[in-house]
C-alpha cells in the first residue's frame, strides 16, 4: 500500500465498524444462501435465516469438521462442505487427534486476506509514514514446506501462502531486504544468516523491522550475537560465508554485495560493544518500528526482546488464524498489555461463547455449549472473556476456533479484543500448539520403552523452559521398578532413545520446529521417587484441596518448579531431529 493509500484504508475500517451489525447479518446471509444445500449444512438449514441458523446449526470442533475434511483431502468434491471451489489448505499450527488442521482455502478467501494486509497496514502507516520508494523492511520471513494432498490440492501455512502469490514475489524486490530464495531455503539457518546479512547491507535504508511474531524477532537477534564477526567480514569482503551453498543465495548475494569495510567496521564497532541494548536502533539507524505479534504465548519473550528493542516501539498490529481473519490493532503505539484487536465485520461472522472469569484469573469453559447462549459480535460486553466461534465462506459453521478473549472496548460499533489464552494448549515454545492429549500420546509411546527394562513410568508432567533460546519441552519422570528391589540401573541410551521417541510422536509442527531449531531437543528429567508427592504436598499447603488435587500436566509456578527440580538424579536428550 502506498503512503497516501492508507486513508482509503482507514476510511473503509471507519465504515466497517460503524456498520458492524448490518455486515455481519449481510456476510451470515451470504454464507447461508450460497451453502444452505451442502451436504454438511443441509440436515440443518432449511432456508437461510439466521434465527434458523442460530436455533438449528451446532457448535463444531475440527474434530466434528473432519470427516468432510478428510473425503476432500482424498479427492471427493469439495461442494460436501461449501460451495465455492476449494484452491487449497491453509496448514494450521494447531493439531487435532495428533494430526495437524488443514483449512479449505478459496479465491474468496484468498481476496479476504489480501484485502485484510491492506487494511491492517493503514493505521501503522498513518502513524509510521514507512513507506517510500526509498525505505525497505527488515522481515525475518520462513517459509515452511508445502504438503501435497492425495487429492493433489496443496496445503501451505497462511504466511507460506503469502510468500508463494504473485503480488507479495513482485513486490518483494521493492519493499523488503531479503531475496526470495532465503525465505523458502530448507535450512533455517542459512536463511536466517542471508536475511540478517542482506538486512545489514541495506540497513540505512531499513524503516521497519519485524517477523511475524516476537519470538522470530528474538531468534534473529540471538544468532547475530552468534554469527555478527562472520557477517561483517562477509560484508567487508563482499564475498558470502563458504558454508552457504545454495546457488540462489549466492547469486542474490554477488548481485547486491560488494567489499565494503566501512560498513563492516561500523557494524562491528556496534556490535563489539558491552551491551546489546538497543542494538536493533543502533543497526539500522532508520528503523521506525518492529512489527511482529507480541500477545497470546509470545508474550513470553517480549520482555527480553524489549530490552534489544529499547527506543523502538513494538507494534502488534494483528489477529488472525488459519481458520478466519479477525481483527486488527487501530492503535500501533500503545502499551504491550493494552493491545487489543478491532474485529473487522466484513471477513467472517463471529460469534462468542460466554466464558468465566474466576477470582483467581483462571478462565472456567462453560462445559456444554448446547445450554449456552452464543453472542453476536455487536453484542458482546465490556469486560467478558469469550470463547470465539466463526462462521466463513469457507466451509466452516459454528466452528470453535480455541482462542479465548476479553472485550476490551469498542470502536464505533466493532468490539476491540484483548488476547487471553489459547484453550487446552498445555505447551507452546512458538507457534506449535501441544495439548494434553498430544503429550499424553508421545509420552505413552516413549514409556514402552522401559517395560523390558523393568522400570514404569509413574508420574510425569511437563513444563517449557525458555531460560536458553531456543526453547525446550522438559518432561519430569518419576520412575519405579517393577520389583521394588531398588537394584536396576537405568540405561542412559533407552532414556535418549525415550526422548527420541517423545519427539517423533509428537504433532508435525512441532518436528518442523524441531527440525528448524526454533525449538531445541525435548529433555525428560528424571525425578527421584516421591518428587511428585513432594509437589502435592506443596499444591495441598497452598490451599488445593487434597480430594480434588490433580496432578498438573504442565507446571506453571516457579516453587512447584524448584521442588521437582530440585529432585532431579538424570538429565537426558536425543541428539537426533525427529524429521
Ligand atoms: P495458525 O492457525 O497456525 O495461523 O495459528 C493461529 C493462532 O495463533 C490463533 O488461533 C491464535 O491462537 C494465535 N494468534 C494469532 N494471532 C495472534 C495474536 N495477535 N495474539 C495472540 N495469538 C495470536
């Protein structure tokens, strides 16, 4: 979008959340006539009115969706679901049963995301002026592999879909400092070496830089204090690194560098320095703002990034998933914890399930949904926390999307959410999303394990330590022999092989991750007998009641923590990548 483009697009925000109810009921209405006589809807809908809608069509889970999914995965025609011809699948980060969700994707759609980068761009440009023929954008982009359904439709991640369409390739060269063949290179660091080095070669002209989300941000931030003496002697050679082999790189590369040891001077001097706060200013001098999403589970490494961004703001300008397009945050400049995201009427219709908040801050889910009234969007209140339910033009109805938010005001007749919490996800090291369940099955898988061994595995829980970048999974095991003799010792190559195992079982984001180092190796730490009472012990002294205590399957206090850490008689990694 162009500087001056950005009115229009804060012209058409205005008219969207003024009349927020009217284009909800238009795009509901829309949705239902064009899909009422699908075989997913037709048991239920008759005629396409919303009272209708509303009293007959239930509340579904992926789970629910699947059948549908799977037929059209295997080839059947898409018109079981919705109407629209399918053009693929959006890969979400989310997983279900294991398996990870996979999204139909339309032309529609693809217009609706299109339409949505322009409208969540023009209150950031408003502030930033960033954009002119002269400035570029500093995004750490990764794009992740394509997978290729039996039916031969292909299914990518919505920032992969992104990378992949004409319009972002053409305007790629303008606008941004990376070249296209390092977003998609296979190995994550090589990529990221080239787009820090392509983005300190061009960093006097960098106004804004950013990832998608923080924790990407950070990433990049740690590998240059790993890797900066080899990119400024890249840069004053003008030569690239020998290890980057990818004849891509190394064409972009000779047609942009050149020996420059001015540059690699200055940049080094920055980064000898003794302290890395505000590094990401003093780099690139022009920078008016990082951009990348800082609420929801990245919250977790905005206070570090913060001090590396120090004299910058940063922006967390969206909301949205593989499954819809939300909302987006009119106010780039305010405080962290004051983010909140305008849903934008015209991209689904919205509905809220009311949920809880209990004294404590914890979220109660109402447990049947069927006795529970769903609120339109126009309708919620002030102060409520939700869980969100979508309807789209993409063949989901009623469809739990497992985000939980909190109403933190309106503008004009659009509510403005806060992000609370993502439900039933127990660990979250980016963007890969573990439940209970997915871990319940990987440890059940690694525990086999033992059996010949002689040992059983007793207890576990999990946590994610985050002190090292990149984050980990750590499992607790408290182990016993099946005959109490106390004799056996265990062996360190079947507790190595356990982690393995662990890691292959679990979901497919996650082992892409894992492959791509923005997670580091699981850990299973081995726990003395009688940790894991030691730990009810602990919950039951801060007021748990002893008859309703449940063993946490994650833990989230830092005392529960220590007790189990400070039990610890084994330590044990799988040097492997489970891809
Ligand atoms: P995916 O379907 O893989 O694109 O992941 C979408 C999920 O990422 C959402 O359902 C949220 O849980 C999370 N997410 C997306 N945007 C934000 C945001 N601005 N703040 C917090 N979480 C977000």
């Amino acid at each position: 979008m162009a500087t001056n483009g950005y009115e229009s697009g804060l012209k058409m925000i205005e008219e969207l959340t003024t009349n927020a109810e009217q284009i909800q009921d238009e795009v509901l209405r829309e949705i239902l006539s064009r899909n009422a006589g699908t075989e997913c809807l037709r048991g239920f809908l008759s005629q396409t009115d919303k009272q209708l809608f509303k009293k007959n069509v239930p509340i579904v889970t992926y789970e629910d969706l699947r059948p549908y999914i799977d037929k059209i995965v295997n080839g059947e025609t898409s018109d079981i679901l919705l109407a629209e011809p399918i053009t693929g699948f959006f890969l979400s980060s989310g997983t279900s049963g294991g398996q990870p969700k996979l999204m139909p994707v339309t032309a529609q759609v693809a217009k609706k995301w299109e339409l949505f980068r322009c409208l969540s761009e023009s209150p950031v440009i408003k502030h930033f002026h960033d954009i002119n023929q002269a400035s570029k954008r500093m995004e750490l982009m990764f794009a992740r592999p394509e997978i290729e359904t039996p039916s031969g439709l292909k299914a990518a991640s919505v920032s992969t879909s992104k990378y992949n369409g004409s319009k972002f390739r053409t305007l790629l060269p303008k606008l941004y400092t990376s070249p296209i063949e390092t977003i998609f290179c296979p190995n994550p660091n090589h990529g990221l070496y080239c787009q820090l080095l392509f983005g300190l070669i061009q960093r006097d002209e960098v106004v804004k830089v950013g990832s998608l989300f923080a924790s990407t941000v950070l990433r990049g931030i740690k590998f240059l204090e790993n890797h900066w003496q080899e990119l400024c002697y890249d840069i004053k050679t003008g030569r690239l690194s020998d290890w980057i082999t990818d004849s891509g790189f190394r064409n972009s590369a000779s047609l942009i560098m050149k020996p420059n040891p001015e540059q690699a001077d200055l940049i080094e001097n920055i980064c000898n320095c003794k302290s890395w706060e505000r590094i990401i200013r003093k780099l690139w001098p022009e920078a008016r703002y990082i951009c990348c999403i800082c609420t929801g589970i990245i919250r977790q490494y905005t206070t570090e990034l913060e001090f590396y961004c120090r004299g910058l703001p940063l922006v967390s300008a969206v909301y949205a998933c593989s499954e819809a397009i939300c909302g987006i945050n009119l106010e780039p400049l305010c405080k962290r914890s004051d983010v909140s995201y305008t849903f934008l009427p015209n991209m689904a219709y919205f509905e809220f399930l009311p949920v809880k908040n209990e004294p404590d801050g914890s979220i109660e889910m109402k447990s049947n949904d069927e006795d529970t009234e769903l609120v339109d969007l126009v309708n919620v209140k002030a102060g409520q926390c939700y869980e969100l339910v979508v309807t789209t033009c993409a063949g989901l109805y009623r469809y739990k999307v497992g985000d939980v938010l909190m109403v933190s005001g309106f503008y004009n007749n659009a509510p403005q959410f806060q992000f609370v919490e993502r439900k039933n996800v127990i660990l979250s090291v980016d963007q890969e999303k573990t439940s209970e369940t997915d871990l319940f099955k990987a440890v059940t898988e690694a525990k086999a394990l033992l059996d010949p061994l002689g040992f059983i595995l007793t207890e576990y829980t999990s946590y994610v330590d985050t002190s090292s970048a990149p984050g980990h999974y750590v499992l607790f095991w408290e182990l016993k022999e099946k005959e109490d003799k106390h004799c056996k010792e265990l062996d360190p190559k079947i507790m190595v092989e356990c982690c393995f195992r662990m890691e292959e079982s679990l979901h497919y984001t996650y082992k892409i991750y894992r492959k791509r180092n923005i997670i580091a190796a699981l850990e299973i730490r081995v726990v003395k007998q009688g940790s894991f009472e030691a730990l009810m012990e602990y919950c039951v002294s801060k007021g748990t009641s002893l008859s309703q205590y449940k063993k946490p399957s994650c833990i989230k206090s830092e005392e529960a923590l220590k007790i189990l850490d400070s039990r610890v008689i084994g330590k044990y990694f799988s040097p492997k990548s489970p891809l």
